[in-house]
C-alpha cells in the first residue's frame, strides 16, 4: 500500500486525495484534534490513516471540524486509535458544523476509547464512530459505510451523533449490536463488498473502499503547525490555517481580500478563515499613498517569494514594469506597466 507518514495538524480549503497513514497526534489544548483540524468547501478521498489521536472534545482519525461550505469524505479508513478525553468526538469525523457534510463508502477499523477511569467520572463519553457530532441545521449524512472497529471505555457509540438539523443514514453496516444505527453484519469479503456497493472491493479477504493508488511518501511531513509569514519594512502577508478573529471597527492597519477581488480593511471585528491570507500594516494605514508603490512579487512560480518596494511613482512620472523595477522612459513594447502609480495598459507599437 502506498503510504505517507501524516504528523501535522492543518486545515483544508479545496480537494485532498492520496493514500496516507497518521502518525501518532496529541493534542490537549485544542479541540478537534484530528489529521485535518479543519474543512471548509472541501473534499477528501483515497486517505487511510493509521496510529494514534489523542484529544479532548470532537477529536478524530480523519477530520476535526467540517465548517462551511459543502464538504464531502469518500472512500477513506480510519484504523487510527482515538483517544478522547472529553466527548461527541468521532472515527472519522469529529464535529460537522450546520452545514452540508456527507460521507460516502468510508470505513471505520480503528479503536474509539474513552481512557477516563469510572472512578472519576460517571459521565459517559458519546461517539460517533463515522460522524461524532451535527449541529442544527446542517445536513449530516453517511452513506454505504462500514463500522468494524473496536469501542473500548466509558463509551456511547452511534454511526452518527446529532444536535439537530437533518440526520440521513443510508446502506450502512456495523460489526456489533451495542448501538442501533445502520444494519449489524457478520459479512465479510466478497459478501459485504455486495452490501456496501460499487465503492468498495476486496483486499486480502477483507472489504475496504476502493482506492486510487498514488504517490508513495514516507517519513515526510505534510503541512506545517505554524503557517509561513512574509516580512517587510511596511506590509506583512499573513498566512491562516485555522480561523482567525481579527481587526475591529476604524482598524485600518489590516487589509484582506474581499469581494471584487478588492483589498479591504475591517469595519467591525471579524474572522479570516483557515487557508486564507490577509495584511498587517507596519506604520502605515489604508488609504496611505504608500500602498501604491506595494508590489506582490510571485517570481517565476505561483509561490509568493516575498513583498517589495516600488519607487515612489507618483513623484517623477517614471515608468515600471509589475516587478517594481524603473524603465528608462516610456516602454515600447506591449504590456502592463506601472505609471503615476497605476497599471497603465501599452499597446506593442510594432
């Protein structure tokens, strides 16, 4: 199988398709502890994790929190130990927020553990061993999905926990009849691969999703705890990989990209999502006439190399190519330049 060893926690905003196994992830501080702390809009496919999750509330083997948007898991395993201190989290997803979450031909063949001793607590923990917890009124729903793990501790397991909103599960099988989500199965192999449909084959006598064989990585990390940070004398650009509260009304030292893909600064306290990017300003506020002369230099790649520095344009009437750098004197050749501090379109004159 192809393998990559996953030791990072990050959010995802788009598409993540491999085959990866976890390594062993603690986290005591934060809640949702899980390989993607966060999803927004996304989709996940083809990801197998194995070792160990250990967390506090709506930790998970997959997936901590599914935000906004549409997302969707499909054709994933999970044969992670979770190990969760608090309770509502999840063997493949720990909290879906109250949005649109499904999860398709997904399997669960890890171990959900509640490690609290009864002599501390008479509270049992609750579980879900796909989908841990949905909020009202999102749309949870799981699909031709298998439970064939283990469920040790002070524990309440379901396929699915809810709040509220809209609670579908459909075609879906467990290895045990301590709850009563789904439908309880002694099949295996080829047997089950027939109940759970075209999603799922078999693989050493055993059904499990079908996956799509990639790239092999091992002993690699993925992502990074801290998101990368680029410096300079007057503007930072800031990345995000969870949610961030900024700014509040009449802060004009941040600028983030909004609507119109425009630069904005914050009316009233607000939040950045994860994978996202705004501006801190140093010594300058919006609306300064040394904005202008700030230019993004994405070198000869899509990844930003750094912020940069123009002449002041508007004092000499010079001319500047978008990489800030002074011509001499009007160009001739065809393209956008910067002039008086604006893009300036110049037709080839050939």
């Amino acid at each position: 199988m192809k393998k990559a060893i996953f030791i990072c926690l990050f959010a995802l905003i788009g598409v993540a398709q491999s085959t990866w196994a976890t390594d062993n992830i603690t986290d005591m501080s934060n809640e949702g502890t899980a390989p993607f702390r966060y999803i927004q809009d996304a989709t996940i496919s083809h990801v197998k994790t194995t070792g160990q999750v250990v967390g506090k509330k709506h930790c998970a083997g997959l997936v901590g929190f599914a935000l906004s948007g549409t997302n969707a898991i499909s054709n994933c395993e999970v044969a992670a130990e979770i190990y969760c201190y608090s309770s509502y989290f999840g063997g493949i997803l720990g909290h879906g927020k109250a949005f649109k979450t499904t999860i398709t031909d997904c399997l669960f063949s890890g171990t959900v553990i509640n490690p609290i001793p009864s002599t501390m607590s008479t509270t049992y923990t609750d579980a879900g061993v796909i989908y841990g917890w949905g909020d009202d009124p999102g749309e949870h729903t799981i699909v031709n999905c298998m439970s064939d793990g283990n469920y040790l501790g002070r524990v309440h397991v379901d396929l699915l926990k809810i709040n509220g909103g809209t609670q579908t599960v459909t075609n879906c099988y467990r290895n045990t009849d301590d709850y009563s989500q789904g439908t309880q199965t002694s099949a295996t192999g080829s047997d089950l691969v027939f109940l759970l449909g075209n999603g799922w084959e078999e693989r050493d006598d055993k059904a499990v999703p079908k996956m799509t064989e990639l790239e092999v990585f091992e002993n690699m990390c993925i992502g990074a705890n801290t998101p990368m940070t680029v410096t300079t004398e007057f503007v930072d650009f800031i990345g995000t990989f969870n949610p961030v509260s900024i700014g509040k009304e009449g802060d004009n030292t941040m600028l983030y990209l909004g609507a119109a893909n425009k630069l904005y600064w914050p009316n009233a306290e607000m939040t950045i999502g994860c994978q996202r990017a705004y501006f801190q300003l140093n010594g300058l506020t919006a609306g300064d006439p040394a904005l202008s002369r700030i230019v993004l230099n994405f070198g000869d790649s899509d990844e930003t190399t750094g912020i940069m520095t123009t002449n002041d344009t508007n004092s000499d009437g010079a001319w500047y190519d978008l990489q800030g750098r002074r011509l001499n004197g009007q160009p001739t050749q065809g393209g956008i330049y910067i002039h008086h501090g604006r893009k300036t379109v110049i037709n080839d004159r050939r």
